[in-house]
C-alpha cells in the first residue's frame, strides 16, 4: 500500500474537541510531603470515598516521563511512516516482548476536500519539476515518486474507490525505573525504525499522551496523519499468530507473542499428528505432556513404546504397562475379528486382509501363485473354526497360528509346504510364543503402554503391526476419544505391507474419535516414499522439533517453510520448535510444571540423579 505522498499533503484541521473527564486521582494524606504536583486531593472529609481507594496516591510528570506511585511510563506518537505497507505491518509492535499500552484515532474525512488539495498539491509539484527541467537542473527523484503517487490516489478518490482517513497513533511504555524505561524506549523506537516508522516522545505532553493511550476514547494530542482506505486496512485488526482457543490442553508456549497454544486436536478435521525431529530434541518429551494433560481430560491413549520411555509416566498414572516378548505372559492373537455392537458388517474380509500384510511381513516376498494359496488358506483356517461370511459366526473363537501352519502344510502344492516351513519358527522354532496364543489383553485402562524393547530389531515390525492390528480391532467397537501414540514410526515405513496399514489407520481414525500420533527422528526413511507423504497430509497437526542439516532441506520441501523456519529448527534448543494446526503454525516452546517434568524426563542424567538420591 502506497503511503509515502501522505508526508506532502497538508494537514486538514483537527476535530472538534471532546469533553475531558478528568481523573480523580489521589495524590496524598494531607500531612504527607508530595514529590509532584497534587491533583485531587479528598480535603473535605476524613472519610474514604470509591475515589480514593481506586486512585493511585501520587503522580509525578517530568518533560519526558510521568511517574504514578512507583511505576514509570513515557508516551511516543508515531510521526512518520513507510512509503509501502503490506497486511499485518504493525505486528512486530503488538508482538514486541514488553508490555506496551496502544492507541489508534481514525477520523473520517471528506473526499471533496482531499480531493481540492491533492489537484493543488499535483499543480505545485508539476511546477517545481517543469521549473527544474528548464533550469538544467536534477529533478528530485522524491518530488516524482510523490507526484506519481498523488495521481494514483487522485484517480482512486475520485472514482470512489478509496476514501481518506486521519490517523494517531500512540504507544506507552510502561517500566518499574527510569533506566528499564529508558532500555525498553530505545528497544521500541528501533523496532519501529526497522519497519520505517518514526516513533517521538511526547515531550512536554506527557500527560495528554498517557491520557490518550487509556481505554477512554479521548484523543488528547491530535496528532495525526493522512491516510487512504487501503492503507488504513492494513493496521487493522491488529493480528499476530497465534493458537489460543477456549477449550483444549497447554501445548506450549508461543514464541512469536508470549500467549498460551492451547489447542483441541479433536476440534480439526481430523485429531492425528505427526512429531519430527532429531534425537534428544524432545519429542517423546512433548508426547509425554500431551498425553498427560490429555488423560486430565478424559482422553484414553494408547503408546507402542520401543525403548520404554513411558514406563514411569505410566506407573504414576496407573496406567498399564504391558511389555511384548516371548517371554511375556501377555499374548495377542492375530486372528481376533472386530465385534462392532449392533452390526452386521462382515468383518472376515477386513480381517483377512489386514492378516495378509502382517503374514508378509512374516513369511518375506509372495509370488502370485504364494500370495493366492495364503489367501485360500486363511480362509480354509476360519471355515475349520465355523468362521464364515456370515457375521452371526463371526462371534465363535477365533483360530490361532497354529491352525494356518497345519492348514498349509496339509495342502498339496508344494508352495503351500515352503509357506508352512517359513512359519514353522513362529510355531515350533525359537520365535514360538509370540504370535501362536489366544490374546489376553483387557483394553480397560484409560493409558496402555506396549513395550517392544525386549524384541530383536527384525521382530518389532512384526510387533508393532501386530500391536496395532489389535488395539484398531477392540477400539471400533466403541467410540470414544482415544490417542493411539506409534514411537519411533520408522520401523513400520520400512516394510510396504506395514507402511500401508499404518497409512490405512490415520485415514480412517476420524470416523472413530481417534487421534494417531506418529513419531519419528529417522526423516528420511519417513519420507523416503509416498506413504510417509499421506500420513503427513492426513494429518492436521504437524509438530516439527531440532532437526538435523541432513534433513533440514527435506523437511523444508516436505513443509514449505521459509529460510527463516528452517534456521529456527537448526538452532532450537530442546523442547523448541513449530507448531501446526491447520492452515496457522507458530513457533513453539514447550513447558512443563516441576511435577510433570520428573515424571517425563528421559535425560540420563537427571534419571541417574533422582536414582542415587533414591539409594
């Protein structure tokens, strides 16, 4: 928005006045030495009125500042602004990190008058260039950006498309001495100075300034500046980014203004997120919080924890903490079926399938000819158990792996028999007890915890799909807010069956109140193919920690941020980062009380700490 030819156009006289209401402050006790002058005093009457309990006890002015009981403040009035100005301008001075009390005036004008002036302001600036072009000399190229200007707004006044505005502007500064007050002064006039805005202390006006910047609607100073409509719509309403929204959980705090990201994940589209940053940069940390603050709310959330990092969170909430392994009583089956209340889906399909991708994952690379005989053979092992189509059988146990190993091994291709020998480790060899028992999971719990630590690094794969599997078959059967919370996420983007499955989940976690959050500090492999890609597009909040420069490029193409973003996350500290909710995003810290902190700290060495002063 152009603004620059405002400096050339003569001030239109000020408004009228409006009445002044005078404040009734209390200067002091009538046998007390006043350091400044006395306004108000209650001399009447002993007794105390509303006046005097509401009003401060003294007040000092000064030429450049005013004092009122021991707090400071000096007033500035905005005298000169820049040539152009884009939306939002004046954020960085409603973001500046002090507490600032701001004033706007807008008056109204007549287009005629403006217009009356600007034809003789064109006239007098078409002469003084038409005299220097005659004379031989330079013409100021100032003089001729204002002349250009002045024939735009001319045009646009007259066509009605603009109208002109009076505008004051007033800021003050408020300190608890002379010398914050004069550091914070020096600190918002270079603020200013850096967008082009020339910022004075009202001097001599102390008072009127102070006054003005009250919320009583009183312009005592009246200095104000030429203005067209766009112009002005530009310094209104005075935003800045932020996420504060009536109901939710603290995230954090907001690094651009100081207010509170206090957000409802499940308000969005839809409540999955995903949380990306390099190790030790505090993204289990920031998951710890969330579910924390979460469970206050009555959200269940379920966590596949690959290195126990929620095992002392869980026990302080009395959570469950289940820990997957061979020899682990806990079983799950992988042929449990989903029984939705009142439905009569057949669910055998589904399931069929969703066994398909975790038996690759078992089994390794299927030919056609493979792939086709497991199919026949899940079915043929459901039939065995009075498992049909029909969903009134689909409440009858369901088989276990054993029975699929016994089914392919009595089968007569001999690619049915190689299958049953690629099983035959999960049945009888040294990997047996894992996945060949009947589940005996309760999902009661308001916060489970599944530990895969103890598994080799080629079985947790196969866990954690398992693990999902399962907990997205019992949770359908009834809707309730849940998080279901997959750490370390890579493992399952490294396998196409699984990366498929987890991608099938977030799609469709909207339609039964959960939120799915995936973690992962190995980018690249996340990202390496398209799956990683829908995950992040299916997701309507994205919280990016510390990065590595290895992956910065990536993550800056993946999420389109700016230079400025991606210096951010190369030099944040623990626990500092972006927040994104929908279509806004800011930068993020996030903080913890005392209590929450012991129970989600994974530093070793505060662990070791707490540990020795437990011995």
């Amino acid at each position: 928005m152009i603004m620059g030819l405002f400096n050339f156009l003569p001030k239109l006289p000020p408004p009228p006045s409006l009445p002044f209401i005078s404040l009734p402050f209390l200067k002091k006790a009538p046998n007390q030495q006043s350091t400044g002058p006395t306004i108000g005093v209650n001399t009447e009457s002993n007794k105390l009125t509303l006046e005097d309990v509401i009003s401060p006890k003294e007040i000092e002015i000064d030429f450049s500042n005013i004092r009122i009981d021991q707090e400071y403040y000096r007033s500035f009035f905005v005298s000169g602004y820049p040539r152009y100005v884009g939306p939002n301008w004046l954020e960085p001075l409603i973001s500046f990190d002090h507490t600032l009390d701001i004033s706007m005036f807008i008056y109204p004008s007549t287009s005629k008058a403006v217009l009356d002036d600007l034809k003789r302001k064109v006239a007098e600036m078409e002469a003084t260039i038409q005299t220097d072009y005659e004379r031989g000399r330079e013409i100021d190229p100032s003089l001729q950006v204002a002349l250009d200007d002045a024939r735009v707004l001319q045009e646009q006044l007259a066509k009605g498309a603009e109208r002109f505005f009076r505008l004051g502007l007033y800021i003050t500064v408020p300190a608890d001495n002379l010398e914050d007050l004069d550091n914070s002064s020096k600190l918002i006039q270079s603020t200013l100075n850096s967008l082009s805005i020339t910022a004075l202390p009202t001097t001599l006006q102390m008072e009127d300034a102070f006054k003005s910047t009250l919320p009583l609607g009183e312009d005592k100073l009246l200095l104000t500046h030429n203005m067209d409509t766009t112009s002005l719509a530009t310094t209104f309403p005075f935003t800045s980014s932020e996420l504060t929204a009536n109901e939710g959980i603290l995230y954090g705090i907001n690094e651009h203004n100081d207010s509170l990201i206090i957000f409802d994940r499940f308000s969005l589209e839809n409540a999955n997120s995903v949380v990306f940053a390099k190790s030790g940069a505090g993204k289990s940390y920031f998951v710890k919080l969330e579910v924390l603050r979460s469970l206050m709310f009555g959200v269940d959330a379920i966590i596949i924890d690959p290195e126990q990092e929620y095992l002392e969170m869980c026990k302080a909430v009395g959570g469950d903490y289940i820990n997957f392994s061979s020899e682990s009583p806990i079983k799950i089956n992988p042929f449990d079926i989903s029984i939705i209340n009142e439905s009569n889906e057949n669910e055998l399909g589904r399931k069929i399938l969703s066994l398909t991708g975790f038996l690759k994952l078992i089994l390794g690379e299927l030919d056609a000819g493979q792939a086709a005989i497991l199919d026949r053979a899940l079915s043929s092992t459901y039939r065995l158990k009075g498992i049909t189509n029909d969903p009134q059988t689909q409440h009858l146990p369901p088989p276990l792996m054993e029975d699929l190993y016994k089914v392919l091994a009595g089968m007569e291709e001999p690619q049915a028999v190689e299958l049953a020998f690629r099983l035959e480790r999960f049945i009888k060899g040294s990997l047996s007890g894992i996945f060949s028992a009947p589940s005996n999971i309760n999902l009661n719990n308001s916060l489970i915890v599944f530990s895969v630590r103890d598994l080799a690094d080629q079985l947790r794969p196969l866990a954690m799909y398992l693990i999902l599997d399962y907990v997205w078959t019992k949770i359908r059967s009834k809707l309730k807010k849940r998080l279901m919370i997959v750490d370390e996420a890579w493992y399952m983007m490294q396998n196409q069956d699984s990366a498929e499955f987890l991608v099938g989940i977030a799609k469709r976690a909207r339609k039964y109140f959960l939120g799915v959050t995936t973690i992962t500090q190995d980018v690249e492999d996340f990202l390496s193919g398209v799956h990683g890609k829908e995950i992040i597009s299916n997701s309507s909040i994205q919280v990016l920690l510390k990065q590595a420069p290895a992956s910065i490029d990536r993550i800056g193409v993946v999420f389109n941020l700016s230079e400025g973003e991606k210096r951010l996350l190369l030099s944040a500290g623990v626990g500092q980062g972006l927040f994104f909710a929908g279509p806004t995003h800011v930068a993020m810290s996030v903080v913890a009380s005392p209590v929450e902190h012991e129970l989600i700290t994974s530093n070793p060495a505060e662990i070791a700490k707490r540990q020795a002063a437990a011995a």
